[in-house]
C-alpha cells in the first residue's frame, strides 16, 4: 500500500466536522498508514452533531517525530484548538521540520495561530479567507491547494481531493 509504514496525526477538538475528521482518518489507513488522533487534554470530544471521538495522544506529548502527516480538521473545533498551546506549538514545529501539514476547511484558524500560512499558497472556507490573507498567505479559492508541505482544502466536497493530494505526497516521502 503506498503509505505502508507512515503514520498520521489526525487533530480533534470539540466542534470537528465529522467528514473532515473521520473521511481522512480511514483513507490514510486504507492506503496503509499509522492513524492515532490527538488532543487538548481531554479524553473525548463532541462533533457538530455530537458524534464522539477520543484522543489517544495529548498534542502535549507528541512530537513531530511521531508521524509524517499531520491532518487538521475543521468545523469550529480549529477555534479551540489554538487556544491550547501545545497543539499550536505542534503545529508549528512541524511546519519547521517540512512535515506534511494537510488542512481543510476553517483549519485555517489553526495555521495563522502557529505562523505558518506567510508566503504560501493556500485555500480555505471562504468565510476565513481574509484570516488566511491576513496570515500572509495567497489565498486561492480551490478545491485543493498543494504549497511544499502544506495541503489546503476548503470544505468536506473536496475531501477526495484533499486525501488524494496527502496520499500522493506523503507516499514520495
């Protein structure tokens, strides 16, 4: 399989978006990766529609060393992700290691909060695309958005094209 031996970080917060959490966590397992999600502290959390997620990490206690991919969801959950600064923390390392960071929808939020949207090329829900721009990033509106190791899409319809481009990236590295 083309991610035999990858492993996957998958972000989650209260709020998520079920596709956006759930449709990448079970492709990249499909295409043979290590999945595991990763928290605030708390042991579960809420969906939009309340479905439950549990986190087997705390972003505390992770480090980029422990994958090759780091998914971020959207939904609201992004709002209270970078409230946590581990998980802020996180993100940023990884961007500092040119890990892949594969973000969808109001994702966004969370990459402006750890500084790693200036100079890129990205794409997000329209409604944060001044947070994006504000962020320095070019914001494009896409359904997906590949910059070095930044993977941006914009809403659940473009969740085939955002696994597809984490795939194809992540099996080249």
């Amino acid at each position: 399989m083309e991610l035999d031996g990858k492993a996957a970080a998958i972000l989650v917060e209260d709020q998520y978006n079920e596709l956006e959490l759930w449709y990448p966590l079970y492709r990249l397992r499909e295409a043979g990766a290590r999945t595991f999600t990763v928290g605030t502290g708390k042991p579960a959390y809420r969906s939009k529609v309340g479905l439950e997620a549990k986190a087997e990490r705390d972003a505390a206690q992770v480090s980029p060393e422990d994958f090759d991919v780091l998914v971020i969801p959207g939904g609201w959950a992004p709002d209270l992700m970078r409230r946590y600064e581990p998980m802020v923390r996180l993100v940023a390392e990884t961007a500092k290691r040119g890990k892949i960071i594969a973000a969808i929808c109001h994702a966004g939020w969370l990459l402006a909060s750890a500084n790693v949207l200036r100079g890129k090329r990205a794409t997000s829900f329209p409604s944060i695309r001044d947070d994006v721009r504000n962020a320095g990033a070019e914001w494009v509106d896409a359904e997906v958005v590949v910059d070095g190791n930044l993977i941006t899409s914009r809403k659940p319809d473009d969740l085939p094209a955002f696994c597809r481009e984490i795939i194809r990236l992540a099996s080249k590295r």
